[in-house]
C-alpha cells in the first residue's frame, strides 16, 4: 500500500517548515496544501483540526496529526527503517531534547513577535528579552555542531524555522542577532548546508514582507 501523505499549512510559518524539513530528511512524497488562513480558515483545515484550529497539520492516508513536534515524532517513528531517529537512544537524552524542543515552543514565538508589536521602551526591553532567549539556546549549543552533538536532530529541526524570520526580528528591533549570538548564527549556516532545510526556508526578505502584513513592524 502507497502512503498518502498530505501537509496542510501556511508557507511562512516556521511550525509548518519543521514538518517539510521532516518528510524531505525522509524522502517522503506529500502534497502540499497552503493555507492562507485569513480572512477565514478553510474547509480543510476546520476538518482535519476542529480543536485547535491551526497548522500545521499532516494528514497522513487520511489521518490527521496536529501540533508541530508531535508531528515531527510522528514522521520519525513512521518512517524510520532508513535513517536513523532524530531523538537520541538514551532516555535522559531524549528527555533533554524534548526540553528544549519545549523551550523553543514556549519562548520563540512570543517573545520575538513582542519585538514586532512594541514601541519605544517596552520594544527595548522585548528585544533584550528575546536576545537573552537566543543566548540561553546558544549556551546550550555549546561548541556543537549541531543541539544533539554531530548529527542532526530534534532540536535543530524545532529552532531553525525560526532562522528564516531572524531578518524580521532584526529589521524591527534594529539589532544585530549575528552580533549578539555568533555561534548560533554559525549553527544556522551549518543546517542551512542540508538541502532539507535549505529548500524549505524561504528568503527572508519575503518573509519580512509577509509578516508586515501581520503584525505591525515598523
């Protein structure tokens, strides 16, 4: 039986870049389904997650999966007899990756679009928040090449999405994230070298233009 496999999800969206980084580490063949969200959500997306109501989702011979790690979990447990686990074997490890993944989740998002929607003093001090984010997740990279050690992994694969909108947290709190944190910067180039990832992220002037649009940046 062929799998059909079907990824619903909005193309600036660094939680639905993770699952297209995913199915390209795994080969896997999808059709993708973008979804503009505004002004209304689709049919589609209704469907397949009346709950939450967000993207990414994978629909997976008609299955829905929702919420972005737990899909990328999912993938690495379906599709797992040609590479190796994006998870480490050792408990503690895996527990420490999911960690972090959790971190990612927790702080990314929020406090970077706080840089976005501030003025003034308070955009100072959301800038200083998110930079001190930046500088814990680097802390924790060490002199790695990559979060989990030489390879590849569930770490990476939650925060470099997020790479594609660090020109948008610059523009907007007129800082320099290479400046503040090199060593994550280096990270970034080092998976940008994976075709999995530099295939899915897209430019990130694009990018800036399209979350101008929704949040108001300058």
């Amino acid at each position: 039986m062929t799998d059909e496999v079907a990824l619903l999800s909005f193309w600036a969206s660094p939680y639905g870049m993770r699952i297209s980084i995913c199915l390209a580490e795994k080969g896997i063949k999808y059709e993708y389904i973008n979804e503009n969200l505004r002004p209304t959500k689709g049919d589609l997306l209704l469907k397949m997650n009346p709950v939450n109501q967000k993207i990414p989702v994978l629909i997976h011979n008609g299955k829905p999966i929702s919420e972005s790690l737990i899909i990328v979990q999912y993938i690495d447990e379906v599709w797992n007899a040609d590479s190796p686990s994006w998870l480490p074997s050792d408990p503690y490890q895996r527990a420490n990756a999911r960690f972090w993944g959790d971190y990612i989740d927790k702080k990314m998002y929020d406090y970077g679009t706080k840089v976005f929607i501030t003025r003034g003093e308070e955009r100072e001090n959301a800038k200083k928040e998110f930079v001190d984010i930046l500088k814990v997740l680097e802390g924790e990279l060490g002199d790695k090449l990559y979060f989990g050690g030489d390879k590849f992994g569930f770490v990476d694969i939650a925060l470099i999405p997020f790479y594609s909108w660090f020109y948008s947290f610059e523009m907007a709190g007129n800082f320099s994230i290479e400046k503040e944190c090199p060593k994550l910067i280096g990270w970034a180039n080092k998976c940008m070298e994976n075709a999995s990832v530099s295939k899915t992220l897209p430019d990130p002037v694009d990018t800036f233009e399209e979350l101008k649009t929704w949040y108001p940046i300058v």
